[in-house]
C-alpha cells in the first residue's frame, strides 16, 4: 500500500480541520495537559463520560485539544485492524505531531489496549432514504405562513431511523454539501495515487 493510500484510508486525503487546529494548540501544551485530554476521549469513548470544560481555565483550548484527539483516535480505530503500528506512527509523523504526543496515542491504542473498535461508535450505515415536502399554512402566530418544509427519514442498519425537519435554507445547505462532496470524491478518484496498488 502506498504512503498516500495509507493516509488516504486514516485521516483521509486531507487533515481535518479539527487536526489542523489541535497542532496549533499543541505548540505551547505540556504533557499533563495533552494526556489528561486524550484520557477524556478514552473515557467518553469507552464509557460515554462527558468531560465538563466549564472547570478547565481555558475551555476553548480544552476544547480544541478534545476535538482534534477525538478526530484522531476516532478515525484510527476504525482501521486499526488494517494498520499497522508503524503505519500509525508514519502517519502522525507526516502531519508533524510532537513525539510525545504520538508515543501517549501508540500507548493508548495499541500497548495498553484501552480501546477495542466497538468502543469507537462506528457511524451507522445508510439503508434507505424517504422524504416529504410540507407547507405550513399557519401557525399559533400568524393566520398564513405559507413556508416549505422538507422532512427526510433515513433508514439506518438494525432498524435505526432518524428524521430530519429541513427548511428550505437548510435544504439548500445540505444539498451543496452533498454536491461539494461528490465533486471532491470525484477529484479524488482520479488521482494517480488511487489507482495505485
């Protein structure tokens, strides 16, 4: 498998942006800080404990720290059954994180096994997708409204169903982030590197 491939099928062919900002914030943290912050995802990940920011001095940083870790170890242990240890320290690497920072996630992943892959919350699996336009003639406010509303049911494995309430703004939201998606899918696939074997 190619260096590119590897990072494409880790933290995909670009850095998230919660990663971009976790390696600004990790310029001027110490190793207390940054463990204690990877030991939250840990928690929240393996027991669904939520970690309360409002005692932390600076919540925005804490924040930054839990998003970018989670994003991270999140991503890692969807593939760690296809990746190697070293495959996951070349990767770090590459997006210039700090040694110390790798060596507590290596810890955490891969020594001590505190997390499995079902730990992880693996996003559910699309089945099928309905959908439904409203209008609302009224409400408890005024006699005539007259505003579109979308509603759209998506079917999930195991009998999962999740309902959305779209307006017409939010429609339109979701319908070019879906488009901006399959643009950038496209590009992807006709990089070089993804015929790569």
């Amino acid at each position: 498998m190619s260096k590119y491939a590897v990072e494409t099928s880790f933290l995909g062919h670009r850095v998230p942006k919660e990663v971009k900002l976790l390696l600004k914030q990790l310029k001027n943290v110490k190793k207390d800080v940054f463990s204690a912050s990877i030991d939250s995802v840990i928690n929240y990940l393996a027991h669904g404990q939520v970690p309360d920011f409002s005692t932390e001095l600076d919540a925005s940083r804490a924040r930054t720290l839990f998003g970018g870790f989670y994003c991270i170890i999140t991503r890692a242990v969807r593939h760690m059954e296809q990746m190697q240890q070293t495959t996951f320290v070349t990767s770090l690497k590459d997006i210039n994180l700090p040694d110390q920072v790798t060596d507590k996630l290596v810890a955490v992943l891969y020594t001590s096994s505190q997390l499995t892959r079902t730990d992880s919350r693996p996003a559910a699996r699309f089945r099928e997708l309905d959908w439904r336009l409203d209008v609302i003639l009224s409400n408890n406010y005024l006699a005539k409204v007259l505003q579109p509303e979308i509603l759209v049911n998506l079917k999930l494995e195991g009998d999962d169903d999740v309902l959305l309430h779209l307006s017409q703004h939010e429609f339109h939201s979701l319908r070019q982030s879906t488009a901006k998606l399959l643009h950038d899918m496209c590009q992807l696939r006709e990089k070089k590197f993804m015929n790569a074997s």
